[in-house]
C-alpha cells in the first residue's frame, strides 16, 4: 500500500469522465494523516483568504489534461508572510472544453473550490516551486457560520483514505486517525500559533457558508461584504 503525504505533481492517476463524479472508497488517495501542528509545521504560509476565482482548462502540453487555478485573496495571515496578498494555487483536475471535447479528470484527495467561499488553507512548495495546499485537501479548511453565530471551519476530506503511525516496541501499527476535521475557527487558529487546546468541541451543523470582511477574523461577528479585486 502506498501511503502519501503530499501530492506532487500529477503523481496521482487521474480518473476520467465525462461530466462530474464523486470518488468511490476505491478511489481514495491513502495519506499518512497529519494532525493541524503537523501540517503547520509543514507549511510555509497558514492564511484565512477568500476564493475570488476557480477557473479550469485543457492542458494540451501535458497529454490533455485538466488545470484548474484558484485565485486567493488573504484575508488574515496566521503564519508566514503577509504578502503576496493576492495569489494563485494550481492544480491537476477539474471540468474543461465544450461539447464533446469536455472533459473531467478527477484527484482523489485534492481539495475542491467554489468562487466566494472563504477558506483557511495549509500552503507549501513542490520541487517546482508550485504552491500547493499541505496534505492535499488536509490541508484547506472552509469557515461556516454555526447556528449559534460563531465562526466554524471544516474540511472535506471524502477523497482521502487516512491512516496514521503508532510506535509500538517491535513494530509500527497502521490505525484510523482521531479527527480535527470540523473545529471552531478559534481553536483552529489556536491550534496554528502552537497554543493548547485542552478540549476541542464538537462543531455543530452549519447552516451557511460564512463571509469574511478585511481584517483578522473575529470568531463571534464574521462580518460581509463583497469581495473587490
């Protein structure tokens, strides 16, 4: 079995398509979990920023695949440096071409984006020099605003097949990994700057994606507005 921490590039076979489909449990991408301290030390860059734009096209140099680029606006830097505040992600996957030229090509494991969404997002470097999201789609978080009014973050990890390491004293065990998958924005921005969360609390279902105005997110106001590029 073959067990990721990362994905470089256009490593994992693509699942081709015609329109969209969701992953099959076959179809997970198996990766050594990584606990949020384990992705923050992982990553160059942990910022809360706003998708301003998701775009996708036929790759015709690379055998024609599908890119997809995702346009990022920072909105507050946990770690790292502040600049730049506009930038870019690519990645392998997504829908392109018209007729019957269109074409899917799903990643097991990568991150999905939508336009307006506001996101907390693990950011590192490929040997390339491609910016990518630490732990695949481990590390992008999307802020929710909960019933009560606070401020949420989960993350869909639906594509990936986790699993993490525990020494025992002659062997090292393969065991399903305890969850940080839904967590107040709070605690996950404790979490970040390497304070103790002696209790992480059940987040309950959100009920709608939350707006984030310029400026540090506050966990009990999450603020709106539109984004202006």
């Amino acid at each position: 079995m073959r067990v990721l921490r990362s994905l470089a590039p256009w490593a994992v076979a693509l699942t081709l398509a015609v329109g969209a489909s969701a992953p099959s449990p076959a179809e997970a991408t198996t990766i050594l979990d990584q606990s949020v301290s384990d992705l923050t030390a992982s990553a160059e860059r942990v910022v809360i920023a706003r998708v301003n734009d998701v775009r996708s096209w036929l790759d015709h140099s690379k055998g024609v695949r599908v890119s997809t680029a995702v346009s990022l606006e920072v909105v507050e830097t946990l770690k790292g440096s502040a600049e730049p505040r506009l930038f870019e992600l690519v990645q392998p996957g997504g829908t392109a071409g018209e007729g019957s030229a269109r074409k899917t090509q799903h990643v097991p494991g990568t991150p999905a984006w939508r336009e307006g969404e506001t996101v907390v997002v693990f950011l590192e470097k490929t040997d390339t020099g491609r910016v990518v999201t630490s732990g695949l789609a481990l590390g992008k978080y999307t802020l929710t605003t909960l019933p009560g009014g606070e401020v949420g973050a989960r993350r869909d990890v639906s594509g990936l097949h986790r699993v993490f390491t525990r020494r025992a004293p002659d062997r090292v065990l393969l065991e399903a990994a305890p969850s940080e998958d839904e967590l107040p924005l709070e605690a996950l921005r404790r979490l970040v700057k390497g304070e103790r969360v002696v209790s992480v609390p059940k987040v309950l279902r959100p009920v709608r994606t939350a707006p984030v105005a310029e400026g540090p997110v506050s966990p009990a106001a999450p603020g709106g507005g539109e984004v202006r590029r």
